[in-house]
C-alpha cells in the first residue's frame, strides 16, 4: 500500500503538476498548488483521517543557494525534535523555481515525507519513527496549510504548514503572522507539528 502510494504521489508530482497554472504565484513567492479538477481528484483520493498530502508552488526573483524544508515537534512550547527536513541547493545562487510536495501520515505514529522539485534537482526525504510523533488520539486536533501565499525572502522562515493538539475545546492553526507576533501561542497546546521552510 506505501508503495502505491508513494507511485501515486511521484505521478502527482512529476506529472500531473506539470499542466498546474505556471503563472499562478508571483515572483519571490511560495503558495499552495493551483490544482485543475483531475489533479485535485488524485489528491482527493489519497487523502484520508491517516493520510495527507500538501501540494506547493515556489518560484524567486531573488536568487539563492539553497531552500530547506523541514518538520518541528514541539511539547507545551518547547522544541522536542526536528524529524524530517531536506535541503537543496548549489554551491553558486540561483533562481528557484518549482514544486514541493509533502506527504504526512499516521500509522499510528506521524511520519513525513518531503519531495523537492525545482530547476537543479529533485530530492525526496522520508521520516523514520520518531519519538514525540506517537499523539494520544483524545486529544483534539485543528490542521491545515497556509492560505494564500508567502513572500519569500532570504533566511525567513515560513510556516507551510501545522498541526496542534489539546486537550481543550479551542483549537486553531498556526499561520505565519501569528507566529511572527505571538510565539507563546505554541505554549498554549500539549504539541504542535509546524513544517516550515526558507531560502539561503
């Protein structure tokens, strides 16, 4: 089954996303993917309670050596581990452009795999059991990427993704903006799961 999966989602990736609209983000700019209705039916049907793939266009004006990406597991506001994380780049800047794909899922404990497409390369990272991942399943749960888009800029660290956990009644991801001015809002959760990124 994982490695259906994992065809499936090379097939998004490599294929599908290439007839995504190319013009869809501006420059100096991560987004999640524009997907047309068959891309989004294959993303549909391998998206389950488990299971969730994110989907992201990133294109820079500015150029860099290298973009990172990356997985933060944080307890009661403290950083535990960091799981999963790839970096792509070369030893002279460039301009990136391209597309990433993440792949989360719960069996029963979190992993994450992290594929890189852009201009140079294209590397795929894949999270082993990590202690910290297994969450205890009363605990409720608000996830979810960012909407809109998010400039890029160099050594800025954008937050693509989270996912929080409590045992309380109020739960609501965590964006960029609310990072940025309230860090202590991590505090406010058992565990959180951030997946960010950035450009050097």
């Amino acid at each position: 089954m994982k490695k259906m999966i994992g065809i499936l989602l090379a097939l998004c990736v490599a294929a599908g996303l290439t007839a995504c609209n190319r013009d869809g983000i501006s420059e100096n700019e991560i987004a999640s993917a524009k997907l047309t209705a068959e891309q989004q039916e294959i993303v549909d049907l391998l998206t389950n309670d488990k299971q969730e793939i994110l989907l992201f266009d990133y294109r820079t004006k500015e150029t860099y050596n290298r973009m990172e990406v990356w997985v933060e597991i944080y307890q009661d506001g403290i950083l535990l581990d960091r799981p999963a994380g790839i970096s792509t780049g070369n030893d002279e800047a460039y301009q990136h452009k391209g597309k990433l794909a993440i792949d989360i899922s719960q069996n029963p404990d979190f992993q994450w795999a992290i594929t890189i497409d852009n201009t140079v390369t294209r590397s795929t990272h894949r999270s082993t059991d990590t202690p910290g991942a297994a969450i205890d399943p009363a605990l409720a749960r608000a996830y979810g990427p960012m909407t809109g888009g998010a400039v890029i800029e160099s050594g800025k660290e954008i937050v693509l993704y989270s996912s929080v956990f409590t045992s309380g009644n109020a739960t609501r991801t965590i964006d960029n903006l609310t990072l940025e001015h309230s860090p202590e809002i991590l505090k406010e959760y058992e565990y959180a799961h951030l997946i960010k990124c950035k450009f050097e």
